[in-house]
C-alpha cells in the first residue's frame, strides 16, 4: 500500500481521511502545534499541553472502532466548567500529562479509538503562530489570525512561528518515505503553512520523491484568502515551499446552492475560481471535479469557534487521491 501524508488538520483533513480510510492506503497526518482557539487553547493554556483540537479530530477521522466512542470524543459539554470543551481533547491532554509525552498520549488514544495510521505533530513543543498583514502591523496568536478581530479585508505578507523547531522527527521520517504529500483541504494559512514553518520541513519535503498534491479548498476566508482563485492557493503554499513544489492541483467545480453562497457571503466568504487556464500556464495538473458535498454541516452549539458548514465529498476526494497516487505505478 502506498504511504500518503496530508500536511493539514482541522475540518477539512478529518473529511478527508473519513474517505481515505475506506481504500488500501497508509494514511498519516502532520498537524501543527500552533492551535490556541476554543477548548483547545483553554487547555493549552491552562495545563500547558500540546493543542489537542486538530490531533483529536484527525485520529476520530482514522478511527475503525465504535462510532459510540468516536462520538464521545467529539462530544462537547454545554453547561458548567467544562461547557465548549470536547470530551476527546480533554483525553489527550490527560494522557499527555499522565504519560509525560504528546507522543505517547497519541498512541494510547489511538488504541482507544482502533486508529489505523498515524497523527503526528509537527513539533512536540506548543508554538506561536504570527502573521504580518499588508499595512505593516503584526497579529499574534493562531486564533486571532484565524477569527480576526482586526480588519480582515488586509491580506497576510508572511507568517512566522516560535519557536521554529526542531521539528517531530517523525514527522520528517513520513515525509522521506511518502508517495504522496497532499497539502489540505483547511485553513492554509492557520493549518498547512505554520507546518512548513518549523525547521527541516521544508527541506525534506523538497528532498522527497512524493508527489505533491494541494487540494484547494471550496470557500474562500475572510481575514485569509480574500479574493483567492484556485492559483493564489497553490503561489501561497508554494511560496513557503524551497523550492515551489505544488505538482497536481485538486479543484471543485460544482456550482453552489445560491442558499449556501448568500449563507457565505455573511462571513464575507465566497466560492473559490478554479482558474484552470492560470493553473495549466503555472505548469501544474489540473484535476478539475465536482467535489462539493450535496448535505452540509451544522457545528455544536456549544462549540466557540467557526466551522465551515460545506465540506468535500470525502469520497470522491479520497479516491482522486488515490487514483494519483496510484498512477503509473
């Protein structure tokens, strides 16, 4: 089976591995450890841990086990001091602090959930994430990124981390021995990119003979991707890639619900252009299908960040995916 690698986490990357992980494949996820948001920044902060938020939804997104104990991982409480907190994160903070290694709380609760794969943190160390937006003024913190209370027409120039590493050796060992190193769908400014910050990441994944797969996402994001087509989001990974590297870009093309682009256009969200002339003049393979999932996705209640509500359809993602890597080979 062939080893395939999203550099992402969130939503977007625990769709897809929901896809994924109904095909041979040997699936593992590189997620960054800037998250300080919602119940996952609250235990960061509190208890000092790894962020749990995307490590928790990725494992759930690998899990073979009872869709009992999955749900319970994703059960946030509604009420008292735990209210916004999911049970899951909770778990892998506990067993970080119990085992004294993110490490070791990640192959515990992998166990509990009947994981096949593996979630690997970028770094083992909680960092900081900070961007530079185009008038000059710096915003610190993923979430503030993420959720801006600033003005979010102002696009972001750079981002840095700190620390910068080192980097997970095991995350460096998946990228060396990977066929395939798919970069989102998510956030790539708050989600993809931080990974790609840390130091040797960037290096190795210039020195694999993976293929390199970016999966554009369905929605443009205020504060983000204002504006981007298709081919902004391939200049903006690959601006953060020694050297730029995108090789295949996965694009949807399914016309939206005018309710769900009047639902977006309230987050000053929009539909993503596929550009498919720019991308074929950019020089990478264009894969250009309907990609949206027909139900969308309502978030708890008592959840405190924003969730997107359209996802991919993780199956037709997973098996493009799959088709790719697969190809010629």
């Amino acid at each position: 089976m062939k080893n395939i690698v999203i550099i992402g986490g969130g939503t977007g990357t625990s769709t897809l591995l929901s896809g994924l992980r109904q095909l041979p494949t040997n699936n593992a996820v590189i997620v960054s450890t800037a998250d300080d948001g919602g119940s996952t920044g609250r235990l960061r902060e509190e208890l000092g841990v790894v962020p749990p938020g995307d490590i928790r939804q990725c494992l759930v997104g690998l899990s073979y086990g009872d869709p009992v104990v999955s749900d319970l991982f994703n059960y946030r409480f509604d009420s008292g001091s735990l209210k916004g907190h999911a049970v899951g994160n909770i778990i892998i903070s506990a067993l970080e602090k119990s085992t004294g290694s993110i490490e070791k709380a990640i192959i515990q609760t992998a166990k509990l959930l009947n994981v096949r794969g593996y979630v690997v943190p970028i770094t083992i160390h909680p960092t900081i994430l900070s961007a530079t937006l185009e008038d000059g003024s710096q915003i610190k913190g993923e979430h503030n990124i993420d959720e801006p209370q600033h003005n979010g027409d102002l696009g972001i120039t750079n981002l840095e981390l700190a620390p910068s590493g080192p980097a997970n050796p095991r995350a460096l060992e998946l990228i060396k021995n990977a066929q395939a190193i798919v970069f989102g769908p998510g956030d790539i400014y708050t989600s993809t990119v931080p990974n790609l910050l840390v130091d040797g990441v960037r290096e190795a994944i210039a020195q694999s003979k993976a293929k390199k797969i970016l999966v554009v996402n369905l929605m443009t994001k205020w504060g983000q991707t204002n504006g981007y087509k298709a081919s902004d989001f391939v200049n903006g990974i690959n601006r953060y890639l020694l050297p730029a590297s995108i090789e295949t870009v996965i694009v949807n093309t399914k016309q939206l619900e005018p309710a769900v682009i009047e639902r977006y256009k309230q987050e000053k969200a929009e539909p993503i252009d596929a550009d498919i002339a720019t991308l074929e003049k950019i020089g990478v393979k264009v894969v250009a299908e309907a990609l949206a999932a027909t139900n969308t996705f309502e978030k708890d209640t008592v959840d405190q960040l924003k969730r997107s509500f359209l996802r991919h359809d993780s199956e037709r993602l997973a098996k493009i995916i799959y088709n790719l890597v697969n190809d010629g080979n």
